[in-house]
C-alpha cells in the first residue's frame, strides 16, 4: 500500500527517506526552512565518516569519574556548559548510566553495528544511483595514536569493534610513515578500518539526493514546519501559512525534531552534543585517507574544500551561541599534528558549529510513535547520521508498510515510553 507522505527536514536523513520512499512508489513531499545541504543542518559540516567502527558508544564505564574534568577543562575534546548544566543534568544522567558497565556498552555497540555494518556499501550505491560517485570514497579511515600503548589503552573499543566483526589493520611506525607522511611524528601507530569510506562535500551531497528524489517525484517545499498535528488526518502547518496532510509524517528535523513534537505531548530526551569545524581551504590536502588522531579527538578529512578537522563535543543548550574557542582548539591541535599546516602563515580558515542530535542511550529513535502511529520518527542520529542514514531510510520504508523486524525494536520512540 502506498499514499502521501510527508517528510519534514532535509538533512541527510530526510534526503535519503525522501528518495527511498519515493522509489518505492509513495508520494512525497519534502519540506526544510532552508535549502537542503545548508549550513543549518549538522549534515552539511561533519566530519564526513561513514564508518563501520562508529559502534562504540560515546558513554563508556567509567566516564563519570571525568565529569568535574570535562566542567573544567576548556580545551580538552569533551567539555560541558556550566550555565547549561541544570538543563541537561536529567539527559546525563540517562547518559552516563547507558554507559555504566560492560554489558550495557556491549549491547549498543552489538545495535549500533546493526545499523551501520554495511553504511559504506549503501553510500556507494546511493552515490552511483544519484550521480555523485566522486563524493563517496572508500580508502578506509585511519586512527592514529601515539604509540601502541595509546591504542592498547582503548582495549574496550577495539574489542567491541573486534566481537562485532569490524575489519582492521594495525600499521606500525614504518607502515604509518610510508603511508601518511604528512602526520607528524608525535604518531607511531595506526588502526586502519579497511572497509571504511568518507564523503568529500557532506552538503553538496545532501543537495544532489534531494535533487535526485525531485526528478523521481518528490516535490520539495522550502518552509519550515511550524507545527505537526494528527487529530482527523497527520497535517503539517507551514511557516508560508499552508497547511498539508499526508496518509504519514516523518520527523526528520534533526534537533528540531523534539521542539516540533512537543506540541503533541511527545517527549523524546534528545540533546544537542555540538560540535564544530575548521577547514582550510588554502593549499592542498596531501593525503587521501581520512584520520581521527587520538589525541585531538577530531575527524580530519580530505575534502573538495580542503581539509576539514571536525569534532568536539560540547554539551550546551542548542540556543547557546557559538563558542569558536572549540574551533581554535581543533586547529592547535591539527598545526600539533600536521606540520606541513604551519607553512602557512595565513590559511584561510572557514569556520562552523553545528548539532549533534543525541539520545541518552546512544541509539537513533526510528519508528512509529506508539500514541500516533502515523507519525514516524527518524532522528537522534548523534554522532552517526551520514553513516547510518541509508539504513535508517530503509527503516522508515519498513515502518510505513507495516515491517518491523526484531533487530529494528530497540530503535523504536517506545522505549522512551512514546
Ligand atoms: C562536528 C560534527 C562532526 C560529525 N561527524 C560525523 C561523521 O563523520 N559521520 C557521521 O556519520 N556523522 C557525523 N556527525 C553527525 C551527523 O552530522 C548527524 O548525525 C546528521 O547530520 C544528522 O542528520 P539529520 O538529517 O538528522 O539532521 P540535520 O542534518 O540537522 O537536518 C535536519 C534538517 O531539518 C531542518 N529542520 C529543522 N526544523 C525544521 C522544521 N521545523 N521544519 C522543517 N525542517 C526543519 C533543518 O533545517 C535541517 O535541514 C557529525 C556531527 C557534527 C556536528
């Protein structure tokens, strides 16, 4: 059965659902208050990872012993808000508490692998079914340490990447060398994730899905939505003043998402984990595989606009203005890491911040919404959205015709009582 669906937000979850649904015959309609693939979105200036080893969650035992650190420390790669605290104080607990053992962090990291075990293969076909093969590549994706000892310290990830199958390479100091001159010598070790891939413009790319899914029919409305409502039919108010109804919604409005389904009496506990970018846009990037040094906690990716050093966490509330502070820290850390960088003496430098829509338990939220089940969500993506959003597109398709498989349940809004 196929009818009208609505899909609100066209980052890259909604790009992708829009397309999928599409293809399998729905009627679609997209809509965002901004053109899609625009700085708005967290999807337009990620780090670009599509990784398999992204299974490890960010909670992990022990992670609240470095709370009081993380309130401190204004340089390091985590830091928390103070004046934001009483706010997201509920959401950290949940947080922490996700994280609170072995067996909890093994169990999302056996979902999470569910979810994004094959990303790289539905990227590259998804790439080559919207004409933009030259943005998916797979080289693989490097984590690079100082020595062994650094590696060995992250036994539990390494581990949980191990038990769920995840391919990888270990490169000693001659490997790494030979391979990526460009890293600085404070690097003499690196895990090569053999299956990994990245995408070199996250933004463009979004845009050229939506432009595929219009040339199969969807039609595109760029006004925000101001309000959903389901009573008689699902209907989405728009900001020009129109209001549309659909047989389903999709709420795909990343952080937003959770303000626009207040209105219903829909609490979903989503925070915002920003996180920030630098790219150099002068000079050349003289690498091809994307890093994440260990001790920067950034992604640094080749991309069409130079080399993007993405990352931080920052917990603060999504009205908290940009702190550029975190940008400047990503790029101490890169001139720490790259020294070609410092040759230049006056790099233009483009600077962004952006939202990481996180759950507590570190699980995207896919599904029906048990109260109105014509409401379909697909959000809380966290730090893996361009990764898993092929996966979660598929997921949306399954819930509008009725398919809910069993490895999909633990992504379902239910489990936060909605
Ligand atoms: C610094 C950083 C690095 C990251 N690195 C990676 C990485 O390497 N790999 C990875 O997989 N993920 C990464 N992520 C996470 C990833 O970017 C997000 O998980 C993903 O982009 C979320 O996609 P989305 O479509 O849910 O949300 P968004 O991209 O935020 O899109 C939501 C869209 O909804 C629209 N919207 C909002 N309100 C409304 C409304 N009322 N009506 C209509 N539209 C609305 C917005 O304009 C926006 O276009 C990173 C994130 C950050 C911040």
């Amino acid at each position: 059965m196929t009818g009208k669906v609505i899909v609100v937000g066209a980052g890259i979850v909604g790009a992708v659902t829009a397309l999928n649904l599409a293809n399998a015959g729905w009627n679609v309609v997209l809509c965002d208050g901004h053109p899609p693939g625009s700085e708005a979105g967290a999807s337009y200036g990620n780090g670009g990872w599509i990784s398999p080893a992204s299974i490890v969650p960010m909670s992990m035992p022990g992670l609240w012993r470095r709370i009081p650190g993380f309130l401190l420390d204004r340089n390091g790669p985590l830091t928390i808000d103070w004046m934001s605290l009483p706010r997201l104080a509920p959401w950290l607990v949940r947080f922490l508490w996700a994280g609170a053992s072995k067996s909890r962090v093994r169990r999302t990291a056996k979902r999470l692998n569910w979810l994004l075990h094959d990303g790289p293969e539905r990227h590259l076909k998804l790439a080559q079914q919207t004409g933009q093969e030259h943005l998916i590549l797979q080289k693989g994706l490097l984590y690079a340490y100082p020595d062994r000892a650094a590696f060995e310290a992250e036994a539990l990830s390494w581990e949980l990447r191990r038990e769920n199958g995840v391919a990888y390479v270990e490169w000693n100091e001659a490997a790494l060398r030979q391979s990526l001159p460009a890293l600085g010598p404070g690097y003499r070790f690196a895990v090569h994730v053999v299956e990994g891939a990245h995408c070199r413009d996250t933004g463009r790319y979004v845009a050229g899905i939506v432009e595929a899914a219009r040339l199969k029919g969807v039609r595109f409305r760029q006004s925000a939505a101001t309000a959903i409502l389901d009573a008689v039919a699902p209907r989405v108010v728009l900001g020009d003043g129109e209001t549309l109804s659909a047989e389903h919604i999709v709420v795909a409005a990343g952080i937003h998402s959770g303000r626009l389904l207040q209105r219903l009496g829909v609490r979903i506990p989503m925070e915002s984990e920003r996180g920030y970018h630098v790219t150099v846009a002068s000079g050349e990037t003289p690498f091809e595989i994307p890093v994440m040094p260990s001790t920067g906690r950034m992604a640094n990716t080749p991309t069409d606009m130079g080399l993007r050093l993405s990352g931080q966490v920052e917990l603060a509330t999504v009205e908290k203005p940009p702190n550029w502070e975190r940008a400047e820290v990503l790029q101490r850390h890169a001139l720490a890491s790259y020294p070609y960088l410092s040759a230049d003496k006056a790099p233009d430098l483009r600077l962004w911040m952006g939202h990481r829509p996180s759950t507590p338990d570190g699980l995207p939220v896919i599904g029906p919404l048990s109260r109105y089940p014509r409401l379909i969500a697909a959000f809380g993506h966290g730090h893996i959205g361009i990764a898993a959003a092929p996966k979660t597109a598929d997921l949306v398709l399954d819930a509008l015709e009725n398919r809910i498989c069993d490895d999909a349940r633990p992504f379902l809004p239910n489990r936060f009582g909605q």
